[in-house]
C-alpha cells in the first residue's frame, strides 16, 4: 500500500451539484433495488392483466351478472392494486433496516423526510403504472370509459392521495414491527379495510361512468 | 449559536444517553478532539463507545448534555453535522445488489460532492484503497475486509472533517485486520481529517491514536495519550499468579510494601506497578516471602494493565 496519499488532503469546499437532488438520487436507489431486472417490472402487471382478463369475465359468469360487473371488478380491482402495491413496498423499508443500509442513509445530510419521499416516488409509480396497465387492458377487453373532466380530475386525485395514504401506513408499520415476517403478516388486514371503502365509495358515486360494448352502465 | 467551525473538531460537554427503564448508557461525558487528531475511544462491548458515536452521528438523541462537530451542533444543527461528517459503522451498512461504484456514486450525490469531483475522488479512492477489480462488481460479492475497505472508501468521498470509525476491524481475520490497520494509519498521515475511532483492541489504539479516552459503564475514566496513561504505572509491571486466593496474596504484599496502592488483581493474578522500581527486586522480595505461587513474571506496561487499574475489568473479556 502506498504510504502517503496527497490527494487525500484536505481542500476547500466545491461547488455542490444541483444536477440530481437528493430525493431524486433515493428515488433511482429506490428504483435500482426494487427492478433490477425486466422481470422485477413485469411481474408486478400481472395481477392487474390478471383481473382484467380472467377474473373479473370468470366472476360474471359465475355469478350469472351483466356486463356492468366487469366494470365493477375493474374500478374495484384498482381500490385493491393500491393499498396492496404500496403496503408490500414498504418492505424495502424492513429490509434497509435489516441490511444496515439505513443507518448510512440516517447519516446523510438530508431531511429524514426526504427517506420517505424517495420511497413514495417508486411506490407511486409502480402503483401507476399498474392502474394504468389494468384500464388499458379493461379497455381492450371491451369496457368503456366515458370520462368526463371533472369525473377523471377526482378519480386521480383519489387514486393519489389514496396511493400516499396508504404508503403512509406502510412506512408507519414497517417502523414499529421488527420482521418482514410480522410486517407481511399483517399487509392483508390492513389492505382489505381500504379496499371494501373504495368499493363501497365507488358504488354510491362513480368517478366515471363505464360501459361494456352495447351498452352504457355506471358502476353499481 | 454560531455557523462558524470552533478550534475543536469535536467537542462533547456532558453527553448523556438514558434509554427506558433508567438504562444509563452513557453518563455525561466530555472531551475535545482538536482538527487533525485521531482520537480513540477504548473500552469493552456495552462500554457506551457506539451509543457516543451514535449521538455525535446523529443516529441517537442525546437526553442530555451537548455535542458539537466542526461546530455544528448535532441536536439544533444535525445536516450541517452530518454534512461535514462521515461514518464507517461496525456492522455492515451496505446494500448487497449494488456495485462498490454504485455506493460511492450514491455517497457522493447525497453529501452533494460535484460531479467532477466526485468522478476523480471516486478514482483516486479505487486506487488507494486497491478496490479496482471489485469496483464494478456488486458488493453481496465481496469479502468482509472488502467490504470493510469499501465502506471506508465511501465514507472519504465526501471530504469529511470528521470521520467516525466504529469497531472497524471487529470479526475480520488477522490478516485482514492488519491490512486494514494499514490503510487507517494511511489516512492519519495523508489527510487533515479528524477521526475518532472506537475499538476494543489494545493494539488498534497504540498504533493509530494520538490520544485516547477510556470508557467504562458509560463514563470516561482516563484521557490521555497511550504512553501518558502506561506512564501513570510506569513502564514495567511485576505479574504473578496465586495457587490460592489473588486478593489475599495482595494484601499481603502490600503489607510487605512490595505492592503498592495502585497494584490490582483480578481472580488469581496479581499485577504490581513497579513506577521505577526495579523487577528484580521486587521479584526477589516476593520469593523471599514465600508465598505460593504459579508463575511471577516482569513485562512493559499495556493499556490493559491501564484500564484493568481504573475499571477491575478486562478489555477482552467482551470482545
């Protein structure tokens, strides 16, 4: 090894990048851990294909319903997509804790919220990239959506705020348990309770009105 | 409170760390660490050395006393404490699916180093610390000493004025540990960073601190530099072990004025401070008591000798 090392010596204070900000630079690590391959990113879209093309046609001819019920599966399986998405991301929580990684992260010279809001950013746009994969897969199995402006400014203005609620409480649990195991535990209690209000929120007033060919339906 | 760094790069003044169940972990504690000096903090697992490193890094709230770093204070001003400081943790703090690049890039994006900058400083670090084969690969692939040298290659990214080395050599092979010491000493001479170092061996401490405080139950025993705390016993020691009871044989060779007030023993063995005496007198003197003993030997002072005097306990017992 060598001796001295000069270019180890102290020098003044540079010019900081603006380039990446922090909550940026979390975001890509977030992002880095979570799809390190094309599979990571796939996978996660077959639930909603998943839904929209076999569950919800399955559930309507079992139930012997008419075509609005698609429509019901479709907008409900988006109340689900979310607070199960955002839950199972608050893993990666659990799993810097475990890895240490989070104790490197605690000592940088950042806003601790700013931890949280990385994380969000992935969570969020996981999150949107399956509710948008499962209306266009509604949509190419024949339901339509008549949107309305106002109707389309509320459901994503739901959609996200719900999204943030409910990462909230991912990061809220995976802060107070000490496992994955307990946190994957208790993922399914939490995320059903959300899912049957939107449901519910949904059936009483729809945020759009849907349709399957030939005919118009709200959601029920 | 001023913006402006102090003489000191660390100035601790009554730090304390009570956690629920009146837990004391450290007990108000204080010293200054002036910049450039690498200043060690000696003591055994559960001493309070981690839980100090904890606080002044941030990861810890003080529930009492104050801290400073480069003159920030770590509870009213912790990003700008943090920004002028690094850490390298005992355990590892890594993320397995990275690359070493990777860690170092994301290092130097949150301390905010420019990206030119943090270009030629990540080169320069591979290279000092002969990380260029592993750089690329992801870090679940490394070794622990590999591990190790690229944690401390992060942790100079950024230029720290402060850096802290928590237990760095803990659960390396002796080959490694060694190589590590290396690269350590390596930076106290080529950098004017402050490091502050805790470690729970003997040979870490003498080699690499210019001054070094003794923790014992969450408080600072002695402060001083490694020869000024053996100097406090003189440089040599008479050793002997008892075949009965080493607290009895004490006495009586105290009694005898062949040990000293500062003598001390611990189960059978009995160490007598000679403070300039000579060995083989007193050695003679304890053969002409003739008391039963195992074995009576004369050797230098260590800074066990030192912190088994101040404390009554060993350094390895925990280690």
């Amino acid at each position: 090894m060598t001796a001295t090392t000069p270019d180890l010596a102290l020098v003044p204070s540079l010019p900081r990048s603006r380039r990446l900000g922090p909550v940026l630079t979390l975001a890509q690590r977030r992002f880095q851990l979570s799809a390190r391959t094309p599979r990571e990113l796939v996978v996660p879209l077959l639930t909603p294909i998943l839904f929209a093309l076999v569950i919800a046609p399955a559930l309507k001819s079992a139930l012997h319903t008419s075509a609005e019920y698609e429509a019901f599966v479709a907008t409900g399986t988006i109340g689900l997509l979310i607070p199960l998405n955002t839950m199972f991301a608050g893993i990666g929580v659990l799993v810097d804790r475990e890895s240490g990684a989070q104790r490197e992260l605690l000592t940088a010279p950042i806003s601790r919220a700013l931890l949280v809001v990385g994380n969000l950013i992935v969570a969020f746009a996981i999150t949107g990239l399956q509710v948008a994969v499962l209306l266009v897969v509604a949509r190419a199995r024949g339901i339509h959506f008549h949107v309305t402006g106002s109707g389309f400014l509320w459901f994503l203005a739901a959609a996200s705020l719900f999204t943030i609620a409910m990462y909230g409480a991912a990061e809220t649990l995976a802060a107070s348990v000490p496992s994955a195991e307990e946190y994957i535990g208790r993922v399914p209690a939490i995320a059903i309770v959300p899912w049957c209000s939107w449901r519910a929120r949904c059936s009483r007033s729809p945020p759009f009105r849907v349709s399957s060919r030939g005919s118009r339906a709200s959601c029920p | 409170m001023t913006d402006t760094p102090t003489d000191a790069a660390i100035d601790v003044d009554t730090l304390e760390k009570t956690y629920a169940g009146d837990v004391h972990a450290v007990r108000g504690i204080s010293f200054q660490v002036p910049a450039g000096e690498v200043f060690g903090l000696l003591g055994p697992n559960g001493a309070g050395k981690s839980t100090t490193v904890g606080m002044l890094t941030t990861t810890i709230r003080p529930t009492g006393g104050s801290a400073r770093l480069a003159g920030f204070d770590v509870a009213t001003q912790s990003l700008a404490a943090r920004a002028v400081s690094s850490v390298v943790f005992q355990e590892a703090v890594v993320d397995r699916a990275l690359s070493g690049r990777r860690h170092l890039d994301l290092h130097a994006r949150l301390w905010r180093v420019a990206p030119r900058e943090a270009s030629d400083r990540i080169d320069d670090l591979v290279e000092v610390l002969h990380l260029a084969d592993l750089i690329d690969r992801p870090v679940a692939t490394y070794s622990g000493g590999e591990r190790r040298r690229l944690e401390i290659a992060r942790a100079l990214v950024s230029r720290p004025r402060v850096l802290f080395l928590d237990e760095p050599t803990v659960g390396l092979d002796p080959r490694i540990r060694a190589e590590l010491l290396d690269v350590i000493a390596t930076l106290r001479d080529g950098a004017a960073t402050t490091i502050l170092l805790t470690t729970h061996y003997l040979e870490e401490a003498e080699r690499l601190c210019d001054r070094l405080a003794v923790m014992h139950r969450g408080e600072v025993v002695a402060i001083g530099a490694p020869q000024q705390l053996r100097a406090e016993l003189g440089d040599e020691v008479v050793e002997l072990r008892a075949r009965d009871d080493g607290a009895a044989m004490l006495a009586l060779l105290q009694d005898r004025g062949l040990a000293g007030p500062g003598a001390f023993t611990v189960g059978a063995t009995v160490t007598i401070p000679l403070r300039g005496r000579s060995a083989a007198e007193v050695i003679a003197g304890i053969e002409a008591t003739r008391v039963r003993t195992v074995s009576v030997t004369s050797r230098e002072t260590t800074l066990d000798d030192v912190y088994l005097h101040l404390t009554g306990g060993e350094l390895a017992d925990a280690a």
